[in-house]
C-alpha cells in the first residue's frame, strides 16, 4: 500500500514538473490535511496551505482568497487532492480544470489498479466479507458469474518482475485473466475458465493447455519458475478456495516431486493424502512397516534399484536394461531389500505398501527440517 502512495506521489510530483514549463503562475498540489504535496515552486513543498479549511468547508467546487484561486479535485465521489494557482485571473479556473484532469488520468489509473489488486488479494486470502465482495467487484467491472482457475506462480526474488511483466504481456485481455503480485517471489493468475464447463474432458483440456502456456511462455524468456495450478471453481467469490488448492499443490509438488516445474491439484494423488496426514499417524505408520529403522539398512544402490524398478512399474526386464545389470544381480538385490525389511517388491501389495511408506517417510523428513525453508 505504502509503495502505491509512493507511485501516485510521484505522479503528482511528475505532473507539476510538467505545468511548470507550461504556466507561468506557481500552481500546487495540496492533500486534504493541508500539506501541499507538490508544486512547479519546490520551495512551498511540504509546507501547510493557509486557507485549506475554508477551500475544504466550502460548498462550492472552486474558491479564491487575495492571491489564490482553488479546485477541489474528486476521484470517484471522494475528494482527494485540492489544487492552486497563485492567481485570481478569470483564466485560472481553466487552468485548474486542465490541471485537474490531467492529473486525474495519471493518478486515477494507477490508484484504481493498485485498490483492484489490493481487492482481489484480499478475496484469495479470504480477507473480505463474502456479501460484500459482488458489490465491490461490481466497482472494478468485475464478472462474479464467471468459473475461475487460479494459477500460482513462483520465481526467485531476482526474477519475480520479470516474471510479472512476461505474464501482464500474455493476458493483456483483462477478461480472460487478471494478474496480480502476491509477494517478492510470488504472482497469481486468475483465469476466466468459462469454456472449462463442458465436461469433465474438456474442463482437463483446459487445465492443462492453460498451465502449460503459463510455464512455456515464462520458460521461453528464460524465466525459472514453479507453476501451481488450484482448483475450477463456480465463481469470482470462491477463488479463494482455488487459490488454498494451488499452494497445497506447491507444497505437494516441492515434497514428493521437487523436479517438476508444473503442480496440479487434481493430479497430486497419493500425496495429497498423505500431506493430510497428522505426524503421529506417520510415525506410527512408519514403525509398523520398517520396525528397527528397517528403511535406513539399504544402501545407495540398492535405494536406486527400488526407485528404478518403481519407475519401470515392476518390470524386472526393463529395470535390469536400464541399470546395465543382469537380472539375476536384480533379483539378488530384491530379495536383499526383502530380507531387511519382510517385503518383496515383486508382490503387488508388498510394493504398494513400499511405496506408501517411501512417500510418508519424505513426508516427515519435511516436517523435521530445521531449516525454515517450507513453501508458504
């Protein structure tokens, strides 16, 4: 909010450099304190105008003292900023009025965008009051009616303006999607998944074609990002539920498959369960499929061996190819797994419940890391 006031200041400030070399008469901008925020003469910058109080009581939009003439200037219905020239000629007031607008264009836009985006930030994080959010969004033209995507993506601190930029660029069109910046790390695309109604079919068409472009656009520039893809939900008022999926699918996707670059909600399976899990539960899961620490007795290669053979879904012919080993070295190092932990891999039910208790084991190393590095 503060670097928002920021950039209208310097507007403002812009603005009066310009009139400057256009009015001769010293012309200012003053808040609705009394503090002239900018003027062409920097010296009464910052300084308390006298008359504020009388031009702010006033019932009528302009008024003049000895050697002033003012404008109140509205954005909206709200008076926000009271202009002055040093002047009482009949020529000043369309000075004022031409000021006026021109600094309304300027501060207008930019203010309008930020309070939009303040908004919407404020209904992913479910920050609003949910009667209220149709009223509001009815004020920035905002389709409440529409299905919505929320898309989360995450760059590097050094990357994220880029990134925000490279994706403005994609959905110029502010109907299909609306792109704002959550954080230094962190941008949201919130896309109009209208044509995802059709069926179930083309609804994962849509998902997947959308999420893809994000990822390939942003990879394209050269831009390392993470794309996180929520939820389709019915409205612009339950975003935030599709936003809550999109960052389970982050963490998710960072747990059990940090390589991925693309995380979708409805496609996390197991590990979405087991994210849902309560530690003690995992613990205990734990101790009853590798009593004594079972799990922590294979060696390196033979940890490679079980997530190769996994890979190839229990193909023993593959495994072997793919590891250049016989398949009686393979078999040699199954029954060693077998041995140490009562499972063999090369039983169904064995190797589900190998998998399983992999998974929760990558779970609760998670969860017991030091280091505060876990997605938020």
């Amino acid at each position: 909010m503060l670097l928002e006031r920021w950039k209208a200041m310097e507007e403002i400030k812009k603005c009066m450099r310009q009139v400057k070399t256009i009015i001769s008469a010293n012309c200012g901008v003053i808040d609705t304190a009394g503090k002239i925020l900018a003027a062409t003469n920097e010296i009464g910058e910052e300084e308390t105008d006298p008359s504020f109080r009388a031009v702010v009581s006033s019932d009528n939009l302009f008024a003049s003292t000895a050697d002033r003439t003012y404008l109140k200037v509205f954005i909206g219905e709200q008076l926000k900023y009271i202009l002055y020239i040093e002047s009482t000629d009949p020529d000043a007031k369309i000075s004022l009025q031409l000021i006026a607008e021109w600094m309304k264009t300027l501060v207008k836009e930019k203010g309008t965008d930020a309070e939009k985006a303040i908004f919407i930030r404020n209904v992913l994080l479910d920050n609003e009051i949910r009667s209220e959010v149709p009223m509001i969004a009815r004020g920035y033209k905002i389709d409440c009616n529409n299905p919505r995507l929320v898309l989360v993506v995450r760059t590097a601190a050094e990357q994220s303006a880029e990134a925000f930029e490279i994706l403005q660029n994609l959905y110029t069109d502010s109907d299909i999607a609306t792109v704002i910046s959550m954080d230094d790390t962190t941008a949201i695309v919130i896309i109009d998944a209208l044509e995802s109604q059709v069926s179930e079919e083309t609804k994962d068409s849509f998902i997947e074609e959308t999420s893809q472009s994000v990822l390939a656009c942003l990879t394209s520039e050269g831009c390392k990002a993470k794309v996180a893809v929520g939820s389709v939900v019915g409205s612009f008022m339950d975003i935030s539920k599709s936003y809550s999926d999109a960052m389970t699918a982050l963490k998710v996707s960072k747990i059990f498959d940090g390589e991925s670059d693309l995380s979708r909600y409805d496609k996390l399976g197991l590990g979405r369960l087991i994210y849902q899990l309560p530690k003690p539960l995992c613990e205990m899961f734990i101790r009853e499929v590798f009593p004594n620490e079972a799990f922590k007795q294979l060696d390196e290669e033979t940890r490679t061996t079980i997530d190769t053979f996994f890979a190839n879904d229990l193909n023993g012919s593959e495994t072997s190819r793919e590891l250049f080993v016989h398949r009686n070295t393979l078999v040699y190092r199954l029954e060693k797994v077998k041995t140490k932990t009562g499972l063999d891999l090369r039983k169904f039910d064995d190797a589900v419940l190998f998998k399983m208790a992999t998974m929760v084991r990558t779970y609760i190393d998670y969860l017991n890391d030091t280091n505060d590095n876990k997605i938020r």
